[in-house]
C-alpha cells in the first residue's frame, strides 16, 4: 500500500521518457492551440529530469530514515 504514490510519481515520468506524443495530445486538450509545444525531446529531458529528482528524493528519504534507527 505503501509503493502506490512513488510507483504513481516513477510511471508519471515514465511516461513522459516513452511516449511524449501521447503527453502532447493531453496537454493540447487543456490549452487548444494556445501554446506552442515542445518537441518530443524535449518532454523525455523533462521526464527524465522529473525521474532523476523522484530518485534523489527516495534516496534522501532513505538515507534519513536509515541514519535514525
């Protein structure tokens, strides 16, 4: 029950790494046309960012919670 919300947050960038179309069309539903959207790339950079920092976060979380038993 625990993994839910990081599992939630890891499929999130995972999303965005492989399949960035499928995160344009979503968001062209919500702005219509009034945005310009970023290429492909650039959304898996973003995924992989938000990937990176959710690991360094669980990681920081470990170490903490580790270091105080």
């Amino acid at each position: 029950m625990s993994l839910i919300v990081p599992l939630g947050f890891v499929a999130f960038g995972l999303w965005w790494v492989l399949a960035p179309r499928s995160v344009m069309s979503f968001y062209r539903i919500f702005h219509r046309g009034r945005v310009a959207l970023p290429q492909p790339a650039g959304i898996r950079i973003a995924g992989l960012i938000w990937l990176a920092l959710f690991g360094v976060i669980i990681l920081s979380h470990l170490h903490t919670g580790l270091s105080n038993t």
